[in-house]
C-alpha cells in the first residue's frame, strides 16, 4: 500500500522537478510529475486522482506508479497543502532565479529567446544571455537524432568552458507543458533545493497547459 495515501497532499521534490521539465520524452513520470505540478495548490492524494495522473483505469496500478515516484524520491507528502508561488512571474522568478547558481546569477528565456526573468545581470547581459541559450538548445533541438547516438555520453546541460574543461556558464532545457525554455546559470548550478522546485511549480502553472 501506497505510505502517502491517507490525508496526504503531494508535492514534487526539488529532483522530481528536474526529472519533470529535463527532458521532452513522454513517459508515465513527466505526465504525473507535470500533472501535479500544474495545481495551484498542492492536491489532496484520492484514488481517483491517481488513476486521473497515470492514465491507469484501476486502482493497484495507479498507486504503483506513485509509489515508484515516491522511492525515487520525486515525490514527498504533507499533512496540509502547500501553495505555488501565484504573484506575476516578472516579481517571483527572479529571486528564485538568483539561489539557483553560486554567483546569484541566472537568465531564463523562451525558446524564441525573449528574456522571462533575470538575476545578477544588467537587462542588456540578460537579453543577450537570454538569445544565446535559446540558440543553443535550438541547435540541440535539431540534432536530437544525432545527439542520441551519443548514449551516456550525452548529459543535460550545455556549458561555455574553460581549457581546463570547468563552466563558467551553462545552458539547461526546461520542457514544461508544450514548450520549451531555456535556463541560464553562471557558475555552478544549484537545482537541488525547494527554490528550484517552486521555481518549476510556478512555471507549470502558468504554462503547464500549454
């Protein structure tokens, strides 16, 4: 039986954020991960629910998928529910964006290159940061083919390096919904923390249906 069934309300970790807008592959994970994220409110876990999330026509299955989720540690559980972030996008991203890099810097943009939210950089850095990153993954959008002949090989981000290989700034997908943005993050990226997962939450919410 599922630990978190009874009165519990489910929200995504901080790696179960990641592991929702990482990729674009369709999997029973993202749909649920990205179903959840889409509340506004963090939802009350009901057996209907999770047969709503997974696709699943019964109960067993559907809880089984949750429990895989739970012991991947994507999801957590609460006694009471949490809130998304739902003031504008242009006052909450940027001080989210700014925990998320150990220089306090970050650029997140559509993938047209339009700047959503800066932190730590004047607007022109971050509108130039902001066209660079969506052409870079613009780029690996197009050869998605030949990039997946690279097998492990192959991370997530995308980094401007130095010669002795260290990033000083890297590009990182987010797939939410239908659409892709791009994140930019100088130094060293700092996902794995309740930021990074509010910061994905209120992207959900607001282009989860999209």
């Amino acid at each position: 039986m599922l630990e978190i069934l009874s009165d519990s309300y489910l929200c995504v970790t901080p790696y179960g954020a990641w592991r929702a807008v990482a990729s674009a592959e369709d999997s029973v994970e993202r749909r649920v991960l990205q179903a959840i994220l889409r509340e506004p409110v963090s939802p009350l876990l009901t057996l209907e629910a999770a047969r709503l999330w997974t696709g699943e026509a019964t109960d067993e299955p559907a809880l089984e998928q949750l429990l895989q989720l739970q012991e991947h540690a994507c999801l957590e559980a609460w006694s009471t529910p949490r809130a998304a972030r739902l003031e504008s996008l242009e006052l909450s991203l940027p001080p989210l964006l700014a925990t998320l890099s150990d220089a306090h810097q970050a650029v997140l943009a559509d993938r047209m290159g339009f700047c959503l939210a800066v932190a730590g950089y004047p607007m022109d850095q971050g509108e130039a940061l902001a066209a660079l990153g969506a052409d870079i993954l613009s780029v690996a959008d197009r050869q998605t083919i030949a990039l997946s002949k690279l097998g492990d090989q192959l991370l997530d981000g995308w980094g401007n390096v130095d010669a002795a290989g260290i990033s000083g700034l890297s590009f990182w997908p987010m797939h939410v919904g239908g659409i892709r943005l791009a994140l930019a993050v100088r130094g060293r990226p700092r996902f794995n923390q309740q930021n990074f997962a509010d910061l994905v939450w209120s992207l959900c919410v607001r282009y989860g249906q999209i």
